[in-house]
C-alpha cells in the first residue's frame, strides 16, 4: 500500500516503504534489543525525501541499509541492526503449523478434494449433509449435498488388515527398529507398513488435538521455563545422479521440568511441490523484489537456493555447493521463517497463563531474533526472559567428567567445605550455595556481554549464559538463579533420545573416499515419512514413555492422570 504525501507546491507524490507492510496485524520489523527503549516499537515505515511530509513527532526513524535481500535497520538509540523480516511469509508459516497440530484428521467428512466440504465434519455443519443410512457395520453414513459423495464415520480402524500388528508396530517405529525390520518382523508389505503409518500419525494427531489443552496446566505450580534448540535431520539422495543428501532443520521446545515438547516443527512442507512452488514464484513476478517485501517468500525455490549456496561458497561457510540440494518431494521452507512460526506457536501456547516466562535458546542469532520479536510484549512488561547458552559441544565424555570435578573441587574451596560435604548436599543446598557464590561474582556485571558459569554440569560443560533481558533492575541473587536455571538439557535429551529411538534420525556416515558424501542406509527416501514419523515419536515420547519417577511429561505437565497406551489411541 502506498502512502500519499502533500508537497508546500500542492503537488501529492507516493511515499515509498522501507519497511515490509504488516500481515494481518502482525510486524516484526523493529528494534530486536529486549533493554532499548525503541523495543517493539515500530518505526516510521516510509522514506521521506527532502520536501515531504516530515514523520510524526516522536516516531523512531533509525535508517535502513544493505543491499537486496539484506536489508537491515539500524536502531538509532542502541545502534544495532536487524534483518528485515516478510511478515507475511512468518504467518503463513504460522498458519501451516497450526493447522497441522489444531485439526482432526479423523473427523468424518466430505473426502472429495477441492468440495466446499471437504474437511468439515457434520457435526460442524449439518446443512453441508444428508443423512444416508449405515453400513453393513451399522456405521452411520452420510452425503454431501455439494457434490453427491458418500461417506461413513465409525472406529478408526474399522477398515484395517491385520490391525492386531498396530501395537507391535508402533512400538518398533518408536524404539530403533528400521522400517526394512519392522516389515521383516511385522511380515508386512512396505505398501501395508506405509498405511500405518500414515494411519498412527492421523490417531497421534487427533488425539493430541483432543487433549493437549495448555489452558488447563497450572505454569505456576509445574514451572514456565522452556528450552529451544535445533538438530540437523538428513534424507537420502534421491538419485546415483545426485549424491547429495537433503538436509532439515528439526525446531523443538521443550518445558524444563517435565520434559514434555511443546511445539516440533519440520522445515519441510510436504503439501507443495517443488513444481508449484516454482509456478507461484513465476506468476508473481517477484524476482527483482527483495525478499522481505515479496508475496511469495515462506518456501526456497530451486534458483534462489542455488544462488545461497553460491553466495555462502563465495564466503567461504561451505566448501562445496554440490553438498547441498532441496528435497524431490515437498518443499523446503525458509529457516528464519520458521523460526518466527515456531515462537508464535509458543506464544500461543501459553497465552492464557500470567507465569512469569523464561525462555531459554541455543547460541543461534535466527532464534534470539525471533524469541525476541515475538515475545516482545512479555518482555517489554517484564513478564518474559530470554538467555542464550552455549557450551563446548566437542569435549569427550571423559573430559566432561574431569571438568565437573575439578570445579566442584572450586566451589567446595569457596564454600570453606570439603569436597565430601560437598558432594552430601541435598539438590536445593547445592543449588542455594552455587546462588550465593555466584551472586557475588556477577555484581557489576552486565550479563547481556555473556558470564562464563563457573560450575559446569556433565552435560553442559563450560556453559556460557548471555541474558538478553538483563537490566540491572533484579538482585544478584535472582540473576544467580537464572543464570543456574538457563540449561537446554531438556531438549538436548529428547534430541538424543530422538536420534537413538528413530533409526532414520540417526547421524548418516561420511565417505572420506567420496568427495564426503554422506550415506545411510537406514535413512528415509521419502521426505514426508520423515514428517510423519518425527510427530509420531514426538506423541510417543510425550503421552506414552515412562520416566524413572514412572511418569510421563504429559503427566508431569498434568496434561494426563497416567501413561496413554496404544488401545487409547489406536
């Protein structure tokens, strides 16, 4: 939309934006800082040559620069610059994962693509049907007054072969077992092994449609502090022509203390083409528009991907462009977009709770940006935290260990104990002696620059915090304890345990005699497989793997009274 602007001629000119137009109330382009006092605040979104209306008094104009498709603002209180972001591309993404977690794909209804109905069950509508008897089965059936098409509703696997293998089945799919396995154990076809699938990831979807209703947790009694990280997930090349494997981001959230996941997102989107997604591209004509401005920005197309690699082998972060490609079926979605997505599917989460909110995040600047945007009216109300941990993922795991006890050995030094005495402290005596040390070595300390936490866990060792949030305002002693409490092992064990438990997920074999090309033979041909099976896993770790306290996170969440088992869902 253009903006009319009156000269001292009387002559009107258009205002050109600098800025992308906002998507349904939606804007993310400001200054990202949690402690400037431009914080969420939009700025002037116009360019205004000499002679035009001047902005309105007080608004923040900062300037933009970069070139096409790096655009940045540059913030003129705190002086620091920040990509700009295609509103629209992030809420549509937002939209796709939403409608993949918050619809029944179980709910009867018209199954005729592209009818007015299709998706929308009787009960929803009654004027879309007719009613049309029952089945031999006694299954009510029904017709759509649209098109003339019949269906029924009863048991979801009422039309099952053999569907006394589901609960073998979905154990192995969960628990290490390669699809080439489970069809040798199951004696299934790779067809019939398909169609489970595809019918577990519809009941693990429907189920969770159902009963995950985040409205109904106390944040206050079961904690509100959540993990976010990021794993690569790797598919096969789909041709000898191409020995490349496609690579997938997989975005996950995790609550703290229970370990339940919040929110799991793909960055892959197996409802498009690659031919679709190119088509689009073509009718909009959009290829000399930046990205941040454009209609059609949520997904890569063939040529611009190949001109980011290009960009990225000039810069030297990859060695050789022929390592990387899209997937054959499916598209790849923009990372940053996702990013955006997967935190205001958070947000939404937790919505109907006042909890104060911490949020925790790998050293990833996509995701400080992100966290940072869309959870800017928690921050700027005080309500919201966010720290960034990095630690020194390479250590081996002899290393780790001798690193946690030579700084135990300094904390009992500093305490004036001994290490036995140490090592005989309840976990809330440990945790309030490590408060009150470090309390004492952060006073004065801006920890936005970043504090090296001086006592190392096993699995986080020499952990480094930055707290973005950090404006002096608390005590020592509460900047202590946030800083003791900002760990990503929540999600780092469900990514471990994902990697361990899901065959195709785990890490594929370099060739060193193969220009480094990489290899599984355990990994999935089909990009949508790796779609369904992570969802399936991810309801599985949730609702039915128990924990040594003998619960489930959905238990520990207070989600479910006990463990779900397969004869609930299936």
């Amino acid at each position: 939309m253009n903006y009319v602007s009156k000269i001292s001629s009387g002559d009107e000119i258009e205002l050109e934006r600098r800025f992308p137009m906002p998507f349904q109330g939606v804007d993310f382009n400001f200054c990202r800082t949690p402690t400037c006092v431009a914080y969420g605040i939009a700025p002037d979104p116009f360019k205004r040559p000499r002679g035009t209306t001047p902005a309105p008094e007080g608004a923040i104009r900062g300037v933009v620069t970069g070139s096409k498709h790096e655009e940045a603002f540059q913030c003129p209180h705190c002086r620091k610059s920040w990509r700009l972001k295609n509103n629209r591309a992030a809420v549509e993404e937002y939209r796709r994962l939403r409608g993949l977690q918050d619809s029944d794909p179980t709910e009867a209804s018209c199954r005729t693509p592209g009818c007015f109905a299709h998706g929308v069950s009787p009960a929803q509508n009654p004027e879309f049907y007719w009613k049309f008897g029952k089945t031999a089965g006694g299954d009510p059936r029904w017709r759509c007054r649209l098109c003339l098409k019949t269906f029924s509703e009863g048991k979801p696997a009422r039309r099952h072969k053999r569907s006394d293998k589901n609960r073998v089945i979905f154990q192995m799919l969960c628990n290490d077992v390669s699809l080439a396995k489970i069809s040798k154990i199951a004696d299934i076809s790779y067809r019939d092994l398909y169609r489970k699938i595809d019918f577990f990831y519809d009941q693990v979807r429907s189920f969770t449609q159902r009963r995950q209703v985040f409205a109904e947790v106390d944040f206050h009694e079961v904690g509100s502090r959540f993990a976010t990280d990021s794993q690569t997930l790797t598919i096969n090349w789909p041709t000898k022509r191409r020995r490349a494997p496609v690579m997938v981001q997989h975005l996950c959230t995790a609550h703290a203390r229970s370990g339940y996941i919040m929110e799991a997102s793909l960055q892959f989107d197996p409802s498009m083409t690659m031919d679709e997604a190119e088509e689009q591209a073509a009718a909009a004509n959009e290829e000399d528009v930046s990205v941040a401005f454009r209609q059609h920005a949520r997904i890569w197309t063939k040529s611009e991907f190949n001109e980011h690699l290009e960009k990225l082998l000039k810069l030297k972060k990859i060695e050789d462009v022929d390592l990387y490609q899209l997937p054959h079926d499916g598209v790849l979605v923009r990372y940053d977009m996702l990013q955006f997505a997967h935190a205001m599917r958070l947000r939404e989460h937790l919505a109907g709770s006042d909890a104060p909110i911490i949020l925790v995040m790998d050293d990833d600047k996509g995701l400080q940006q992100s966290f940072s945007s869309v959870f800017a009216p928690e921050i700027g109300e005080g309500s919201a935290e966010i720290a960034i941990v990095s630690f020194d993922k390479s250590m081996t795991n002899d290393r780790r260990l001798q690193v946690v006890e030579e700084e135990r050995r300094l904390l009992a030094a500093a305490a004036g104990i001994g290490i036995a005495d140490l090592r005989n402290l309840s976990n809330e005596d440990f945790a309030d002696l490590s408060d009150d040390i470090v309390a004492t070595l952060i006073k004065d300390q801006d920890l936005r620059r970043g504090f090296q936490y001086p006592f190392s866990r096993k699995s986080e060792p020499h952990r480094k915090i930055t707290l973005l949030t950090d404006d002096g305002s608390r005590s020592n002693r509460a900047r202590a304890r946030l800083l003791r409490l900002a760990t990503l092992r929540s999600v780092d064990a469900y990514f471990h345990k994902f990697r361990s438990n899901v065959r195709f997920a785990a890490r594929p074999q370099v060739s060193a005699a193969g220009a480094r090309q990489m290899w599984g033979k355990h990994q999935l041909y089909k990009p949508e497989l790796m779609h369904k099976i992570t969802e399936i896993y991810r309801f599985y770790h949730n609702w039915c793997e128990l924990g040594e306290d003998r619960k489930t996170p959905a238990m520990r969440l207070g989600l479910a009274r006990g463990r779900i088992y397969e004869r609930d869902f299936l």
